[in-house]
C-alpha cells in the first residue's frame, strides 16, 4: 500500500476518534500494567469486571503482594488463565519490590524481565502510561492491518516490524488503538461491517460484505 493511502486512512480514523484510548480498567500506572497482564488471551470487557474489586484491595505492588496468590484468584477466576496469570502478577510485584523499589522500569528490555510482560505487554504499557508512540500487535491489529493492506504478514512480530515502517510518524502514538477499535466494532473477525467503514474505498481486503 502506497504512503499516500496509508495516510488518507489514518487521517479518517483520526477524524472520527481524535483522542483513542485503551478500554481496561485502571486506576495508576501500577493497575494499568496488571490489567494488561490480565486482558492476554482476554476480552477488555471481562476483565473489567473483575478489577475494580482487585484494585480496590490492591492497586500497588506491595498490597498486591501482601494479597497473595490464592486470595488474587478468588478476584480473577472469572478470566482465562487466571492461574498462571495470578502466579505472574504475584510474581511481578514482588519483582518490582525487590529490583526496582516498587516502581515500574520505563525501559522496554527492563518491563519484559517482569513475570507475564512479553512484547506486546511492555508496548502497550509504554503507550498508555507514558505516551510513547509504540505500536502493540493483538488479534485485532493483526487482523485489520492484514486485510487493509498494510502489510502482508504472518506472526504478530512480522505486523509489529512492517507496521513500524508503514505508520507515519504523526499517526504512531495512537495508531495501534485506532486499529484495535477499529477491529473490535467494524472490521470483526466473522463478518466485517464493510458497509459501514469509513476506510472501505481504501481498504485492498478483496471480500467485502455487501450487507
């Protein structure tokens, strides 16, 4: 896709949602990380229903960590894989405690030696913590960025690589988000919404619905 079209379709998405910001629920830059965390593998809505009460008992590192393991799956045993993800959480606060006094590293390598923060994790933390211009890859952005054509990737890491180079600097700070919600409301999985997408004339995705 040329950088002309690239950027007529970032400039509409601008236009209708100018200030894009994640759906999870949080209260600091602590509960942000930890909803992150929770939302792998997980829907933004049914996280959400779980973490106002956790947060309310634990919204720092060190509350969290006096929760304890068992007491944290009893607030999140409603999300896919809260064993594991109870087990990480723990893990990471305990992490932050110990390594780096409670406070979250704002460096990309530092966040994923933190229990349950891989890539994706790190880059949308960075993004809606501190506002960096990252761009984080979930089924949503690998979908949309695919059938658009901005890029013809496989992996979530290939669609990071090429959406890093594709995405003009000035649409990067919210581009993954505009995706994402574009992704979660229009462009869905089963059957896209292509009659009412404002990109539609721009979009190269070679099956669109009619109706």
């Amino acid at each position: 896709m040329n950088k002309t079209k690239i950027d007529q379709i970032f400039a509409r998405l601008a236009a209708a949602e100018p200030a894009p910001r994640t759906e999870l629920y949080y209260t600091n830059a602590f509960t942000l990380l930890v909803a992150i965390v929770l939302s792998a593998q997980a829907t933004d809505a049914g996280v959400n229903k779980a973490t106002p009460a956790l947060f309310k008992a634990a919204d720092t590192p060190a509350k969290m960590a006096a929760l304890g393991e068992t007491k944290l799956k009893q607030y999140i045993k409603t999300i896919g894989l809260f064993n594991s993800k109870a087990k990480n959480i723990i893990g990471l606060s305990e992490r932050l405690l110990t390594v780096y006094d409670g406070e979250i590293p704002h460096d990309r390598q530092a966040l994923q030696t933190l229990p349950g923060v891989g890539g994706k994790t790190a880059n949308v933390w960075l993004n809606c913590a501190l506002g960096l211009p990252t761009i984080a890859v979930d089924t949503h952005v690998f979908r949309v960025a695919n059938r658009l054509g901005l890029c013809k990737t496989t992996t979530p890491h290939a669609t990071e690589a090429a959406l890093e180079k594709a995405v003009p600097d000035k649409w990067k700070l919210h581009a993954h988000h505009w995706l994402i919600l574009h992704g979660r409301y229009v462009c869905k999985a089963r059957k896209p919404l292509c009659p009412d997408c404002l990109i539609r004339d721009l979009c190269e995705y070679p099956h669109k619905t009619i109706s």
